[in-house]
C-alpha cells in the first residue's frame, strides 16, 4: 500500500484535520500502547503474587528499588513525570501496607526504600519480564535499536506535550 493511500487510525477524528493526523495516530497508538503496558505490568505482578497492585504502584516500587538508594516523595513524582503527588503517596501506602517498602524519616523529609520482600518482588518481576515479554522483542532483527530511538522520540514528545500544558494553563 502506497504512503498516501496508507489508512490513518485515529481515536478522535474531530481532532485529526489538517496536519493533526499525525498527532492524533501518534496519540492514539500511544493510548492504546499504554493501556497495554499497564495489563503487562498487572498481569507480570500478578504472576509475581501481588494482583492487587496497580500501574501506579508497580511503577513507584520499581522506582524505589531502583540503584537500591533511598528517594522522597518528590524525587519520585519527578523522575515519573507525576504532578498528583497525592496519588503516588497513596501508592507509597499501598506498598508500605503489602511491606514491599519501608520509610526512614530523615530530617523532616520521609525516604522509602524496598524491603527484602520488595527487592526479591522485583528481581522476579525482572525474570517473568525476560522470559515473557524480552524474549520476543529480542526475536526480531533491529528491534533493539529502534526502540532505543522510540524512546528517544517519546521522551522529547513529553516535553513538547509538557510545554503545551503549561500554555494550556495559562489560557
């Protein structure tokens, strides 16, 4: 199929006029990538025994477990992009509950860090993850490269979307 004759998938075509197609396959794609990435991360947790946790939360205890260095409440709100801190406080309770971390007052600042529980959580998360998902994305030719420029193009898009926010706010 020729490029121009290529079919455009869109989930809101009253935002797709113009040179908004793009945009909105763009979006699109990443909604429903993102949809299927938060059923992977449930259903590798679920396997990993903690069904309960969701996206969020699986995201932040991985977060925490990560270089095995303690982080605020603000360090991880950043580094995910997250302006709700309250959402990934309840996040952090949800985790401190299910003992996959633990909290050390420092000062006046709280510091989590995984627990014994929390790390051995995610080293299997790891496993399941190698042999579930990596060991097909390994399967095909240049995936690896082309993912490291995905990323590289979805990381430069959140700071344009970030910036568009703001204008949006100011309006």
């Amino acid at each position: 199929m020729s490029e121009t004759k290529k079919r455009k998938i869109v989930s809101s075509r009253h935002l797709a006029t113009g040179k908004a197609w793009q945009a909105s396959e763009f979006e699109y794609g990443l909604i429903i990538a993102y949809n299927g990435f938060n059923r992977w991360m449930h259903k590798c947790m679920a396997a990993c025994g903690h069904p309960e946790l969701n996206g969020l939360e699986i995201l932040v205890v991985h977060h925490i477990n990560h270089r095995e260095s303690s982080k605020r409440l603000s360090d991880i709100c950043f580094l995910l992009n997250i302006d709700d801190t309250h959402t990934v406080n309840y996040a952090i309770k949800k985790l401190l509950k299910a003992e996959l971390v633990k909290g050390q007052k420092q000062g006046k600042e709280m510091f989590y860090s995984t627990t014994e529980k929390g790390q051995n959580v995610c080293e299997r998360y790891r496993e399941i993850r190698e042999q579930c998902l990596l060991e097909s994305i390994t399967r095909v030719d240049g995936m690896d490269e082309e993912l490291g420029e995905i990323a590289n193009t979805l990381r430069t898009l959140s700071g344009m979307y970030d910036q568009a926010s703001r204008a949006a706010s100011s309006l």
